[in-house]
C-alpha cells in the first residue's frame, strides 16, 4: 500500500526509468537517480527486482574481452569479471551503461558508460528526496498515523480478539434464570436441590446396604472346629493336634517312622532292613565285585549265603569267583606288545624306526615324574626321536622343557562335563574370545611341530624361534584339526598368541617331533583328578587324536581318584580303561594295551586306600580283552612303610625315586622286557 501522498504507476517491461518514477528534467529526484540505481545494484534483492523490468540485464564479465552484444540504451550491467576492455579498466561491482542502442561490442567511446562502485559509497535518506517526506522511515507500523477507513490495532484488541473461538456468533442471552448481570447459579437454580458436592469415598451408606452388611460375617472371624459340619472325628483331631507326632496319632500311623530315617524303621517279617556288613558283602564275589546296574554288561547269576555273586555273565558268556584269581596275579606276559616289541628290535639293531609310547590317565600320568622316569629309561636304551605331546594345560611340564601360558579359560575333562566343542588327547581345552592369551614352550628339538585346535571364527598367531608371526584365521569348519609345520630344523622354541584375534580360538596342545630321527617319542597325556567315568565322556573326542598320534603302546595308570570320589565304582574305572584303550585304537588297531594298577595310596577322602575290588575289575576287563597289565599294589606295601622309605612325595603321588621305581622294576622288566 503506498503511503499518504505517494503516486503510484503501472509498470510494463517497456518502461524507462523515467516513466516508471514519473520524473522530469531538472528535478532534484531525476539528479539522484544516477546515484540511487546504481546502490540498487549493489542489493543482489534490489537488482533481481530492477532485472525483471529490462534495464538491469545481470553480470558481465569483461575478462571475456568483449562488450555485451545488441544492447539497447540504458540497460546496464554489473561486472563479475575484472579485466581492461578497449583501453577502459573495469573492476568488480563497477557498472556498465549502454549510451545508444546496438551499442559496438569491441569501441566503448559513444558506446558505453563505466560507473566505478567506489563512487556511490555515500548514501541518501528518503527524507531528501523530494515528494517522499511523509513516508515511514523506520518501516515499523508504530510510526504509521491510522487512517480513516484502515485501522491499526492495538495490543488489548488483539488479545481479545484471540479470545474468540472460530466461528463464534454474537450472544443472544439477556438473561440467565431470571438474572441479568454478573450471575451466580445455586443448585436450585436448575433444579438440583438434593444434590451437594460429596466426593464418592465420603458418601454415606444408604439403610438398605446397612441392613445388607449388618447380615455378613468380619473379614478377620474364626469358627471351632466343631463348626466344620462335614468333618470326621478323626479329621477334627488332625486339624486340632498340636504337633507332628499328634497327627501321626490321629490317623492311626503311630508305627511309622518320624524321622524319614531307615534308622528309625522296625524290621518287617517279609521286607528286611540291611546291615551295613550285609551291603559289604554284597559287594564281595570273592574276586570281582558285584556289577552296579551301569553300562558294565556284567550280570550277577549266582550268590553264595553270605550274598557274595559267585557267578556272573558278561558278554555272552559266563565267568565265576575262583576260575582267575586276579590277586594272585602281579602282571601278566607282554601278551598284547608285538608292536612294541618289533619296533623295539629294530631299534636294538640299529634300523631306522620311531617307538612311540603313550601314558594316559590320572595325575600319576600328568605330573612330571612318572613320565620323566620312562623317557629316561627307554630312551638311554633306545634313543630319543622327538619330544612329545605339550598340552595347553601347563601345570607340569617334563624335564627339559619349560611351559607357559597366561589369559586362557580352561575345560578340564576331570570335572565331569562334556566339552562344549572338544578338547585335546589329555582331555583340556583352552579357549578365549579375547585378545591376551598367549602360549609357549622352550626347550624342543623338533624338525616338525602340529598345532592341535578347533577350526572355528577365531585367529591365532605362532611364531618359530622368535622369528616372523604368522597368523592362522579359522575357516569355521567346527572341526578338530591340525596345522603341520615342517622343516624346522630342531625348533626349540614355539610361541602362540591371539592378539589379532576376532572370533573364539580354541586351542588344545602341540606335538613336537623328528620324523626323520630313530629313537623312542614319549607323549605324556594324563589329566589330573580324572576317574575312569570322565575318559568314558570325552571317548570321543580323544578318538579324533587317534591317527595323529599313532602311538605303538600306552600304559594307563588310572584308579586312585576312582577309589577317592563319590562317583566312581569298580565297573566305570573298567569301563574307563576300554573306553581309553577302543579311542587311541580308533584309527591305530594294532596298539598294545597295558593298565598299570597302582599302590595303595595313603588319603582317606572316602575311605583308604586299599581298592582290591576296583583292581578286580580293571583286570577282569584286560583279560576279556585281552590287556596286558601290572598289579603294583601286590609288589608294594602299604602307603606308610613305602613313604618311610622314601618313594612318596605326598598321600596320593610317587616321588622320582618311586616312579623310578615303578618304571624299571614293574612295568618295563615284566611287560615290555626292558631291563
């Protein structure tokens, strides 16, 4: 809208400037117009609007050497470019004007105007324009005079105004119940007088609810017992008797027992209690134990007065106390050795040849001694080819070697559980999704190391000797497996770490060995706190290991915790020697077999040492099996007269002089004829 005393003209694209403002010659607004344009120009808002009214015809670039071709005069231009155009310099922002029409592109005298930006620095006001004095300066409506017909409004208008709900109509009302003015409504107004404002907890209870909850019983009431019209005598005495034994009486049961004990039991005339000497002789057969209802396969036939089974059945046939007397018996012959023995002879004759023996089982086969006492022993005789199984377990390491590991979660076969994945020969795992685990042993003289782990989405590293790590990335197959590593040149040293790792790296031991070398391998695989039950577990899994360690003959010493724990029995330590004998024959059917009983120890974790029925069994099964094995217990005394001489290092293992012991007086000499 155009303020009080301003003109206003139709503009077409046709219009000069001067039409457009209405301006004549000499007047003081046409003497600043020059001025005030080229200012417009400046404004990139102002000169869009000049633009669409065909003076302003936008940038121009001078650089491009040429004046802009087929002007018409008084268009102008605002230079983007700087350059020098027919001897005429032209800066950025300074403006080009067309002096006639189809001005020359390439002459600017009589062609063309150059006004510099530099020149309109100054400003003007409204107020010195003629004709525009009255026109708000400051552009806010509070300098505007309201007119007569347009009105402006105030503040209080419009926040009365914003009261107003859309739509709204004039208020028709005069008069509400007969009042006018400011009114004020009771309930009798609008004919509520009944009505007050209680709030619904507060409101009182009518006659006729009271007289309804009069008639009902109190929450909180009790009633005798004798109010239980339904109830027996006998049941009303139950509920009312005062202790346990009074209910017992109440119902008559006065003769059973109260405790839950078979202590407290009367013996009956046709179901009779058991003595504690009737339960032990239950358990003799005179020289095997009774079976227990596992996975045996021994069936008692026959029992003598004292309820000893005399006879028996086992896989189909039939045997009885007295036709083996296994407690006579301190070993047996080498029997089941013939690959043992050829191997052996062809060592002792200077043939080329490896004899790899095994020693699998409890701690006695784990710790260091035993298996340090047969390494000594064989090797001296027969030399030494390469070093062994090294488990991720490393708590007891053999002489020579040094062991070390850090940051592992470990599974351990002795607890009772099955592995999650698997585990290695000795029956540990260990395992990590981190990425600080590491791993090492010192002390080798291998020409050819295997790694033994899970192939899962885990990455491990190994180096040789400290030299370059190489890192094995896991191709999830979820499988055992083996990375050989050859041409070592006698490795002492192997390193494993998983500091690249992503996934879950599962790792179980290596085997260290010179294939090309004659002499004897000894492979220390026991696990501590084992019993015959958990090698039954892990069957399996050390079947897996079977054609990679490819032993000759295992001597398996097992027996002690059997004897020790709550879970173990004659027929599992049995079962538990097969089972370890029909997993390292998996893939190796010709491997001798021999079970190494071992002395009464000395711990009374639950009860003594002497084991004589768990031996009765072990070697009732080596004879189904035909087994080799060493009864040690009848070529040692007991615990407190060897440990006086010098052969224990504790209640439950042997020191170096006895496995030194052990190895070349009961196992070598009389099974593998080692002197």
């Amino acid at each position: 809208m155009p303020n009080a005393g301003q003109s206003t003209a139709t503009l077409n694209p046709s219009s000069t400037l001067t039409q457009v403002l209405g301006l004549n010659a000499g007047s003081t607004v046409r003497q600043a117009i020059g001025d005030l344009a080229l200012q417009l120009i400046a404004s990139p808002e102002l000169a869009a609007v000049i633009g669409n009214y065909a003076l302003f015809q936008g940038e121009w670039d001078a650089s491009g050497g040429t004046f802009p071709s087929g002007a018409t005069k008084g268009q102008f231009w605002r230079v983007s470019g700087a350059d020098t155009v027919d001897g005429v310099a032209f800066a950025v922002s300074d403006v080009l004007l067309a002096l006639a029409d189809d001005a020359s592109t390439t002459t600017y005298t009589d062609n063309w105007h150059r006004a510099g930006h530099a020149s309109f620095a100054h400003g003007h006001t409204i107020s010195d324009i003629s004709g525009l004095a009255d026109v708000a300066s400051s552009g806010d409506s509070d300098d505007l005079t309201e007119g007569a017909a347009k009105l402006l409004m105030t503040t209080t208008e419009r926040s009365k105004l914003a009261g107003v709900e859309t739509g709204a109509q004039v208020n028709d009302v005069t008069s509400v119940a007969g009042r006018t003015g400011a009114v004020t409504l009771t309930a009798s107004d609008v004919g509520l007088g009944n009505v007050d404002n209680t709030s619904d907890a507060d409101k009182p209870v009518s006659a006729a609810q009271q007289t309804a909850l009069d008639g009902k019983a109190a929450a909180s009431h009790t009633h005798p017992v004798s109010d239980i019209s339904d109830a027996s005598a006998a049941g009303q005495a139950l509920v009312t008797a005062a202790s346990p034994a009074a209910q017992r009486t109440a119902l008559g049961l006065v003769d059973v027992a109260s405790s839950g004990d078979s202590d407290d039991l009367t013996e009956g005339t046709s179901k009779l209690l058991m003595t504690v000497n009737e339960r032990a002789h239950l358990t003799e057969t005179g020289t095997t134990p009774l079976p227990h209802a596992r996975n045996s396969g021994r069936v008692p036939l026959a029992a003598d007065a004292a309820g000893r089974v005399i006879a028996w059945a086992i896989d189909g046939e039939m045997d009885y106390a007295g036709r083996r007397s296994h407690a006579a018996r301190i070993h047996t012959d080498g029997r089941d050795q013939s690959r043992y023995f050829s191997n052996s002879i062809k060592l002792k004759q200077g043939r080329s040849g490896e004899l790899r023996f095994g020693l699998i089982g409890d701690s006695w086969t784990e710790r260091e001694q035993i298996a340090d006492a047969l390494k000594t022993s064989l090797t001296t005789a027969l030399g030494q080819s390469g070093d062994g199984f090294f488990s991720c377990k490393t708590t007891y390491s053999m002489a020579g070697y040094t062991l070390s590991s850090s940051g592992w979660t470990l599974y351990d076969a002795s607890d009772g559980d099955a592995p999650s994945r698997s585990c290695g020969p000795d029956g540990h795992a260990a395992y990590t999704a981190g990425t600080s685990a590491s791993w090492s042993v010192d002390g080798l003289d291998a020409d050819r190391v295997q790694i033994l782990y899970w192939d899962g989405d885990g990455t491990f590293r190994y180096r040789i000797d400290g030299g370059s790590w190489v890192a094995v990335a896991g191709a999830s197959s979820d499988a055992v497996t083996t990375l050989e590593l050859t041409g070592l040149a006698g490795a002492a040293l192997v390193e494993i770490d998983v500091s690249t790792n992503a996934g879950t790296v599962e790792f179980y031991g290596i085997i260290a060995d010179n294939p090309s070398d004659d002499g004897v391998t000894i492979y220390k695989i026991g696990n501590g706190s084992s019993m015959g039950s958990d090698w039954s577990t892990i069957k399996d899994d050390l079947a897996a290991w079977s054609s990679i360690l490819d032993l000759d003959a295992v001597a398996i010493i097992l027996g002690t915790n059997d004897t020790r724990y709550g879970g173990g029995y004659p027929d599992t330590l049995a079962d538990g020697i097969r089972d370890i004998a029909a997993a390292l024959r998996d893939s190796n059917p010709t491997m001798g077999v021999c079970y190494v009983a071992p002395p009464e120890h000395g711990d009374t974790l639950n009860g003594n040492g002497d084991f004589s029925d768990f031996r009765e069994a072990a070697f009732a099964e080596c004879d189904r099996l035909g087994f080799d094995y060493v009864n040690a217990a009848a070529r040692w005394r007991d615990h407190t007269t060897e440990n006086a001489a010098g052969f224990w290092s504790d209640t439950l293992h042997l020191d170096a002089d006895g496995a030194a012991r052990l190895v070349n007086y009961d196992i070598l000499p009389h099974i593998y004829k080692e002197s």
